[in-house]
C-alpha cells in the first residue's frame, strides 16, 4: 500500500458515522416518508421561531414599519416604489394619494418629492409616522405654510422623537401639544394631529416663524431654562431633514421657500 506524502492528509468520511445511525434508527423505528418530512418541518418551523426570538431580544424587529411600508406603496399609492418618478419641483404641488398621483403609464407615476423625502426620513429612524408624508404635505400646502414643509416635521423630531415615545404614540401627539402630564392634547389620528398642529403653527404664528423657529422659542417651548436653544434645535433638524433629502437624491427642499 503506497505510503502518505508528507503533508497529504488522508480523507475521512465524518459524517458516515451519523449518517449510519440515523438509516438504522429510520429502518429500526420503520418511519414513513410522512413522518419523516412531518419531523424536518418541525424543524424548519423551530428555526424559524429561534431566528425570530433573536431579532426581537436585540430590538431589531421593525414589522409596523414593513406593514406600513406595504400599505403605504400598495394602498396609498398602488404603483410598484421601484418606478417612481418626480414632479418638476411641485409646479402643482401635488400630494400623495389616489387623488393626487397622476399616472403617466402602468409602471410610473409622478410623486411629491416632499412626501416621498418625509417617508424615507421616518423608515430611516423607526418612526410610526411612516406613510404619513403626504397628509404633512397637504396640510402644508392647504394652510399656506413654506413650501419646504420641513419645520413641522422638525419640531416632531426635537420633541417625540418623532412620536417614537410611546405616549406620544398612543395619544398620536408628536410635538408636546397641550403641555405636559394630564395637560397634553389626544388625538383620534396622526391625520388629526398634523392638520391640528399645521393650522395652528400658521394660524397662531405664521410663515416667519416656522422660517426661523427661534422667533416662537419663548412661546412655543416655553420661558425655561432648557427653551432657551429650542429654535437652534429645530433648525438643525430642518437643515438634516434637507441634508437627507439631498442624500436620497432628491436636491434640497429648502430651495422651494426662494420658488
């Protein structure tokens, strides 16, 4: 028998020995076809309940914002968010909806960059206002606010985190309205709370204001202390919800309040 080299290894079967045993207990326990595939299902299920555990013990289970997601693209929209195309820049300031999209044919449709902008800024950080982008658009545009309609959503963001608190969630209160503890406003809605905070933030204050929050800082937040860098706060926002926009590939928003 020709001797091994040095270095060769000698190959050897590992798994022969368990693949032994389990054809002697199959033949021995006589196990149908059935009951062999009724076992490996049961296996594949227990993985998949093991994998599923594991996503939900390190927080990374984001299933609202899949659904969402879906409902969004497939209700809301009814078009494939693989083929979306813009608007020239809002010429008509369209708004997402079965209303506003206008078809150009099966596979494209024009979408307020806006909405599409807030959408992907609420996926990107986790938020249950996700698909909620067009409603912060249409009552922008129908309470005269800047045509960037950033502010809003900033003020969302340095408050609620964008409603992620899940008080703020429950009461679909995403900027602190009312104040705080028993004081703070309920709403039925998200649609509720951002025609709300939409009409009063340009009824009660103005264009001006929500171009430079710093002027609605004492009021707004309030005389304290932790108020007085309030309207830096929302300005940084503002400017990240741009920066993301410009990310995205979508060109700054802010460019509208000059349009």
């Amino acid at each position: 028998m020709e001797k091994a080299k040095l270095g060769q290894v000698k190959k050897v079967y590992l798994l022969k020995p368990l693949r032994t045993r389990v054809y002697k207990s199959i033949k021995k326990r006589k196990l149908s076809a059935s009951k062999v595939s009724f076992y490996l299902f049961l296996l594949l299920v227990l993985g998949l309940g093991i994998n599923e555990l594991g996503r939900i013990l390190t927080g990374s289970l984001d299933s609202y914002s899949v659904e969402a997601k879906q409902n969004y693209y497939n209700t809301s929209l009814n078009i494939d968010p693989s083929a979306i195309a813009f608007s020239n820049k809002f010429s008509a300031a369209e708004v997402l909806g079965a209303s506003t999209v206008n078809k150009i044919n099966t596979n494209i449709s024009l979408v307020d960059e806006r909405a599409y902008v807030f959408d992907q800024y609420f996926l990107a950080n986790n938020s249950p206002l996700y698909g909620y982008g067009k409603y912060f658009v249409e009552k922008c545009d129908q309470y005269g606010a800047p045509r960037d309609c950033i502010t809003i959503v900033a003020i969302a963001r340095n408050e609620t985190n964008l409603c992620k608190y899940k008080v703020s969630a429950e009461m679909h209160n995403c900027w602190g309205f009312g104040g705080g503890g028993e004081h703070r406003l309920y709403f039925e809605s998200f649609e509720a709370s951002i025609d709300r905070v939409s009409r009063v933030l340009m009824e009660g204050y103005g264009t001006q204001y929500l171009i430079d929050p710093s002027l609605m800082e004492g009021t707004f937040c309030g005389p304290q202390d932790e108020c007085k860098n309030w309207g830096n706060s929302i300005k940084f926002f503002i400017k990240q919800i741009d920066q993301f926009g410009k990310d995205l590939g979508v060109g700054s928003l802010l460019e509208l309040r000059n349009s």
